[in-house]
C-alpha cells in the first residue's frame, strides 16, 4: 500500500468509550491532527471527529495489531494513543511491535493489575499499604483478621470503584469478597482473586501526569469527591492550585517513585492517592488519561489541554503544560433517589446559574440506573462550574442542583426510604472529614437537651436545608396558609360556624371558638413534611401559637457553640432563626400596649389534662422569654383565677396568656366553659391578651385540608392554587360512605379504603401530634376496618401515604452511618421562614414520627444565600 501525506499528523485513537465523558478530548485531537479511530463498532457520534476507522477488538493484541499495522502503513507520520482502560495492555505491546511510542508493555500489565502494582512498590522499596490476595470468603476474613479491620477489598483489574467496598468487620468483610469477586464488566477479563489492603484515611486526590522519557511531571491534582460508605463512587471533582497545598512535596515525590517502580516510560498518567496522617499511600496507577471529565476541568482551570499533550508524547514530542489562567473548576455527577428506569432528568440553563459552564444529562428516558452496589456509576447528569474559587464553584453547583431533578419510574416501594441529600449534608459527611467531625457535641446524653425535647433524646447534628428548600417552603407554606384562610368565603360564603361544623368542631368548641375570635389571624404557621423524592409534602399545616416546635432556636444555639461545627457552619454560610424572637414580634404588634409595660408577665398555658407532659419542654424555654423582655411563667388553664375582669396567676395580674391549648382538647361538658369563658371575657374587657386567638385552629386542621383536596371543591380555586394543592398536599377525603375522586376516577370511598390500607392513613380532623392516627400499613386489617366503620361522618379524614426519604446520621458506634427518615417541622411566622425542628427515625415506616416510636430531637441550619454574596462582595 503507497505511503501517502496529510497536511496534518495522523493519530491512530484505539477505542473512545462514552460519549459525555471523552467528546472534549476527541475534539480537541481532531482540531490539530488527522484521527483514525480503530473501536469495536463502526462511529456513531464520533463520525464528525475521525476521518477513518478500522473495527477491531481492541483488548486483543492479535487483532489490534493488523489494523494498526495497515494504518500505520498508509502515512509517513503517525502515532498511536489511547485512554481506554481496558485497551491499554494490547495498545502498548503494538505499539513496540511497530515502533511506535507508547509505555512499556510490561508496565501496562502492572497498570492494569493492582496487586501487581502493589508488588512493584514493596519491591522498589516504597512504603505501601498491607494488602493480601483472597480466593475465598475464609481467605478473605482471614486476611482481614491479619491486617485490621476496617479493610477495603476490590477486584484486582477493574475501574471505576466497581465492586469496590470498605468492611469493618467480619460479616461486613464476607459481603464485600462476593461483591468484589461477583463483579464483572462485559470485554474485560476478571482474575481469580480479590485484593483485600488496609483501609487508609484520608483525603483522596488524583493525579494526572506527563511522562517523557521517565521523566515525571505530576499536571493536575483533582480533589475527589466520594460517595457514602461502604462504597467508593465517585460523585465528583475539583481541580484547582495545589502547588502550595502542606502534602503537594510529598504527593508529587510519591507520583515519581510510584511511576519508577511500575516502570512507566511515556505517556500521560492518572494516580490515584490518599492523603493518610503519615502521608500520602498510593491507591493505584493507571496508564492512561484521567477519566470523568477530570482532564477537561484542568483544561476550563488553566487552559493545559491533556490531550493534545498525551498525542505530543505519543508523536516524541514534549507538551507544552504552560498554565494559560489560574481558576477552579469543579463537576458533580446527580443520581437517582432509588433504582428504576429514568423518566427525564431536568436541569437548569446554564445561563441560569452564575458559574455553572454545563449541565450535561448521562441517561435519558427509560435508561435503567441502579445505585451501589447493584451497579456501575448510574448517573443521571453532570454539573460543571468555573469560577475563581472553589468556593465560586460549590456555590454555583449547589444553586444548580437544586434546580435539577432527575424523576425515576418503578415500583413506588423503591421510594420509601430512598436516600436523598443535599450538597451541604453530604459534605458534612465527606470523607476528607473524620468521624469524630460527623456529629456536634452538646446534644446526646445532655439532660438539658432531652427536657428541650420532651424527654427524647437529640439528633447527633442538625438537618441541613439549602437556600431553595427555603424560598420553596415560603412560598408554598404562604400560599397554603392564605388560601387556608380563604376556604369560609370560598366554600361557605363566609359563615364561620358552618365551617366549623364542617372541619368536626362540637356545639362547644363552636361557640368558644367562635366567641374568641380576633379581627386579625395570627401569621403563625407549622408544617409538618416529610421530604419525598421529588420535594417535600405536607402531613398538615398547624396555624396560631399552639404550634410547639420552639425549642428549635435554643437547640440552634447550643449546637453552634461546637467549634467544629461552628466552623463548618461559617464556611457553608449556614445560619439559623430566632423563631421565638419572630413570634413574640408578632405578639407586641397585635398587643400595642405591652410597649408600656416594662416587662410583661406572659403565663404560657396548656390545657390541664396535658399540661404535666407538655410542662418541661414549655419550661425550656423560660429563659428566652426572659432574654425577650418578657417575665414568663408556665402553667394550665385550671391555675389562672379572675378578679375584677382581669386574669391572675398566684396573685399577679397576667398580661399575656400565650395559649398552647387546643379545641380539639375542650370536650363537652360544663368544666370546658368554666375554664376557658372567663378568660374570653378578660379578653372581651380588654384586660388580657390572648395570643394566639382561638379561631385560628379553624384554619390549621386535616379537615380544611380535605376540603383543599377534594375535587368537588376545585372550580373555587385558581389554576395557581390548584397547582400548589397538587404540588404539596396528598390525596385527603374525609372519612364519608360515598363515592369520590381518586385519579381521575369515580370510586367507592369505604371499600377503597378497606381494601388499600397499605396506601392509607387515618387521622382526626382536630388533634396534632400523632394522637388518634391509625397508619393502615402498621394497623391489623380487623382492627382497620372497625376503626373506618367508626370513624364515618366523623371528624375523620383519610390521607394518602407519604413515601419519606432518608439522610445519613452518625451511628452510636461513631464510625459507621445510619439512615434515618426526618419529619420536619417547618415554622413559618409572618411570611418568613422561622426554623424547623426535626424529627428522626431509623424505620421510614413508622408510621408515626414520635418519641414512643424512637424519634430524635433536633433543628435545621439553612443556608444563607444572601450572607454569601456580601462575603464574595468584600
């Protein structure tokens, strides 16, 4: 075959792999050179980069080596390259075969073979890691036992983190070997035996270098970004200055001494390491360019282009590496909330998010995508942003992940329980963070916490909410709350006792409740939600001050006296309310003339029946009214005695009654009316200020919330309010023998229900706090069903199940974590949001969130946008 010219050098690529991943470096070899691209099947999506190709199987040296030896042949100046993983041995040993530059076939297989690898180090010399090879469960648990626990145990020449798993002990050790060794990739031998080395802590970083005749220049360090144990999956990268990082000596010495010993030549290399308290350990050395986009962020940072680096070597040339710019640049893969076939992933424009550069989808409709360990990086999308720090670029990707969703068909099972996390609760659980740093000091064991809380005991941190869970909670909360307040005029053309009637008040609490309302709702409001995988839903929505959940500031307040935790706080820009400093804003612009009383005397009144159990947590927060200006007491109704139109409590004239009671607690006999009559009147006469009024409680019950929901009652709403019902409400019905909506479709509400417990929950319209709720999932279908049959044309209404996700908490070993579903408590007072107290459980079936049922107690810190940007402004 003739020889012939091109205005360009030939680059003869062996395969390409995937398309999101390698495009950037295909492109950029086909901007300066001719490329041949020899991969298993003809181009698809790289036909507008090569301009020819050869099908061959690329892991085979025999078959490789004719088509590159013919093209080879046709031109006078070529090179071959590759940054396949698994092409690598085969590349290297046609290469010598034809003279072409490329590492050195013996240092190929060393590459590709971490135990070899591993050898190579200990015969150089080389401080490595203690590490055995296994061929059976017994082998591996005994190698375990002879290194110590917590081991990691891989396959010996796979990528990618595949089947790659921490154990922490024996029965953690035996699940680990038969994922390891179970572990195959379609085209890639496997060997016979897994590596099981000592687990080393620590930061993990990449490194990608240039290697021109053995001579090592370690380019670009990436911090990875790791996902949850016990696995390895990398969620994302950063790459940005290192040179003057404390270990960047010690790394770039091990990068040298690693490529030495395994006797790399030439090419453009990707190291991976862990930063250990004694040093940096290698973890592997691959022969190839980095992957998941790692090169292409060193290009957007400094303008090195690895690619065209690694075809320069690949011609005998040296690269120019000459940084062209100095910036961060940082990528985050999204995945799914569960298994299931994909059913669109929405990202934002990245027009939309200062910093973000793109937003790349990694699976489209109907792609199915499995979580660790049941597969292989099953990534939705990518995020990628740029800016002048890595703080620029977290803050660019946190804005953009919240703007993004990735929806998930498949079994509705799948989303109980599902994990999903935000970008600050995953750093918080990062793995560059010990464990020690994973829980804040000052809440479990602590009796002053467990009074806060009832009696429970704390949640080991906080919740973390973004600055768009927020904005989102505000505006649906607000939008509820007024349309709530809308549903009289709406629904009943404005007469307030049909609609208590109509929520289950009886004759008496109609009357008192009635008799005790105000010109002005209270702008209090609670949310009780759980967070599903595609946003949060509402349990109810509680309104005026009976809404508890205050001790959430206190809570706040000691949890950032940590140090550890006070510093993460300051550099997420994580910040918390005063909800109690909202709310008693709210009390003096109602009560004008508590500004003429120097410090007014606030009794915060319980109900009697309840008040011995609600007492310590009201009692809690006795020192905050204090700080408030306020002179506080707490007691019951039963306490307070009248003279002369006024109210007293032990003799003292009582300014303020900040009622924590309900009407749903006022039952029918005379003792309600001598309770709470009097105290109306003191109101009546001016003397007292009741706060919250008692009308308030006829917005914040399940029973305005089923009217909300039923379908019969949409024409009287907006397309906007509709929408808001849709987005947070569940299905809600009252507990009525007859037929209602459900999909679209007429059915039979009593036969539904008995049939679909499972699906169900019921709940009285009146009560909070999980008094009287049957979950049907947790409840004996007997028992279900005579609890239906008593509960019609009461004040019952039957709801849909919440499907709740989880988050991580540290474990009570302090090494390992659990996950655990939380309730939040969303306060909302005059518009603004006021805090959230959390609630959390290790079953996300439970049914019921609550103490008895082994719920924690604890707050939420958000961040602060707002705070960011005056900082990035100094």
């Amino acid at each position: 075959m003739p020889v012939t010219t091109s205005e360009r050098p030939r680059v003869i690529l062996v395969g390409s792999r995937i398309r999101q991943y390698r495009e950037y470096a295909l492109a950029s070899l086909a901007a300066r050179y001719e490329v041949t691209l020899v991969a298993p099947e003809a181009p698809t999506w790289q036909a507008k980069y090569v301009d020819t190709h050869r099908i061959a199987d690329t892991t085979d040296t025999h078959k490789l080596h004719s088509a590159v030896a013919d093209l080879r042949g046709e031109v006078a100046d070529a090179a071959i390259l590759t940054w396949d993983e698994w092409s690598l041995v085969a590349v290297s040993a046609v290469a010598k075969r034809l003279g072409l530059r490329a590492m050195d076939p013996a240092a190929a297989r060393i590459c590709r073979d971490k135990y070899a690898t591993r050898q190579a180090l200990a015969a150089a010399g080389m401080a490595t890691v203690r590490h055995t090879l296994a061929a059976s469960e017994e082998e591996a648990v005994a190698a375990a036992e002879a290194i110590g626990f917590p081991v990691v145990v891989k396959p010996r020449t796979l990528g990618g983190s595949f089947g790659v798993m921490v154990a922490r002990d024996s029965d953690g050790l035996r699940q680990a070997y038969r994922l390891a060794s179970g572990s195959r990739l379609e085209g890639v031998g496997t060997a016979d035996t897994v590596l099981v080395e000592e687990f080393v802590e620590g930061p993990e970083l990449s490194v990608d270098s240039t290697v021109v005749d053995g001579v090592v220049t370690p380019v670009c360090i990436a911090r990875k970004r790791l996902g949850p144990q016990p696995y390895f999956e990398e969620v994302g990268h950063l790459v940005t200055a290192w040179q003057d990082e404390p270990w960047a000596e010690a790394v770039v010495r091990l990068v040298r001494d690693a490529h030495r010993a395994v006797g790399v030549d030439y090419g453009v290399t990707h190291t991976e390491l862990r930063v250990s308290a004694e040093g940096p350990r290698l973890i592997e050395l691959n022969g190839r360019l980095g992957g998941d986009l790692i090169p292409y962020l060193h290009q957007l940072a400094t303008g090195v282009d690895l690619a065209q680096a690694a075809a320069e070597i690949a011609f005998e040339r040296t690269p120019d590496l000459t940084p062209a710019r100095a910036r961060s640049a940082e990528i985050r893969f999204l995945y799914p909330a569960h298994d299931g076939a994909v059913g669109q992933v929405v990202l934002p424009d990245p027009a939309e998010v200062d910093g973000l550069v793109e937003a790349v989808p990694l699976a489209e409709p109907g792609d199915e995508l499995r979580l660790p360990p049941r597969g292989l990086t099953p990534r939705s999308a990518a995020l990628i942003a740029v800016g002048d720090t890595p703080a620029d670029t977290r803050r660019a990707l946190d804005r953009a992940e919240g703007r993004s969703r990735t929806e998930m068909t498949g079994a509705a099972a799948h989303k109980l329980g599902a994990r999903v996390e935000n970008a600050v609760t995953r750093r918080f659980f990062d793995h560059e963070r010990t464990a020690a740093r994973m829980t804040v000091s000052g809440v479990r064991g602590v009796e002053w916490f467990r009074r806060g809380a009832g009696g429970g005991e704390g949640l080991n941190r906080p919740v973390f909410l973004s600055a768009d869970d927020v904005a989102g909670l505000e505006r649906d909360l607000n939008g509820l709350f007024a349309l709530l307040k809308a549903v009289p005029d709406r629904l009943f053309g404005g007469d307030l006792r049909a609609f208590a009637k109509a929520v289950g008040m009886s004759e008496t609490q109609t009357e008192l409740v009635l008799r005790g309302a105000s010109d002005e709702i209270a702008p209090l409001c609670r949310a009780d939600l759980y967070r599903e995988t595609d946003g949060f839903r509402l349990m109810e929505l509680n309104t005026g001050s009976s809404l508890g959940g205050w001790q959430m500031g206190e809570f706040a307040r000691a949890l950032i006296k940590d140090e550890e935790f006070a510093a993460f706080a300051a550099e997420e820009n994580l910040v918390h309310p005063d909800p109690l400093a909202r709310i008693t804003d709210v009390l003096r612009r109602q009560a004008p003339f508590l500004a003429r009383v120097e410090r007014p005397l606030l009794a915060i009144t319980d109900w009697p029946d309840g008040f011995e159990k609600s007492k310590c947590w009201m009692e809690f927060v006795v020192p905050a009214f204090e700080a408030l200006g306020f002179d506080p007491v707490v007691c019951h109704l039963g306490t307070l005695t009248y003279e002369d139109g006024k109210v007293l409590h032990q003799g003292r004239r009582v300014d303020v009654v900040y009622r924590m009671f309900l009407p749903g607690e006022m039952p029918d006999e005379p003792r309600t009316h001598d309770l709470v009559a009097p105290l109306l009147a003191a109101v009546e006469a001016g003397t007292v200020e009741l706060f919250a009024s008692l009308d308030c409680e006829l917005y914040g019950n399940k029973g305005s919330l089923a009217m909300l929901s039923d379908e019969r009652n949409r024409a009287s709403f907006t397309e906007e309010e509709r929408a808001l019902v849709d987005r947070v409400l569940p299905w809600t019905r009252f507990v009525r023998d007859e037929k209602v909506t459900l999909g679209g479709e007429k059915i039979d509400l009593m036969p539904y229900a008995i049939a679909n417990k499972d699906r169900l929950v019921l709940k009285p319209t009146l009560l909070y706090g999980g008094v009287g709720v049957a979950p049907g999932w947790t409840t004996d279908q007997k028992e279900w069903v005579e609890k239906l049959h008593q509960a019609v044309d009461g004040p019952y209404v039957l709801q849909e199940r919440l499907l709740p996700t989880t988050e991580r908490f540290l474990s009570q070993d302090g090494v390992t974590t659990e996950d655990m579903a939380v309730a939040y408590g969303t306060l909302i007072v005059d518009g603004k949001y006021a805090g959230t107290l959390a609630r959390g459980v290790t079953d996300p079936a439970v049914g019921i969130v609550s103490m008895l049922r082994g719920a924690q107690i604890g707050c939420a810190f958000h961040v602060d946008d707002v705070a960011a940007e005056e900082v990035d402004g100094q």
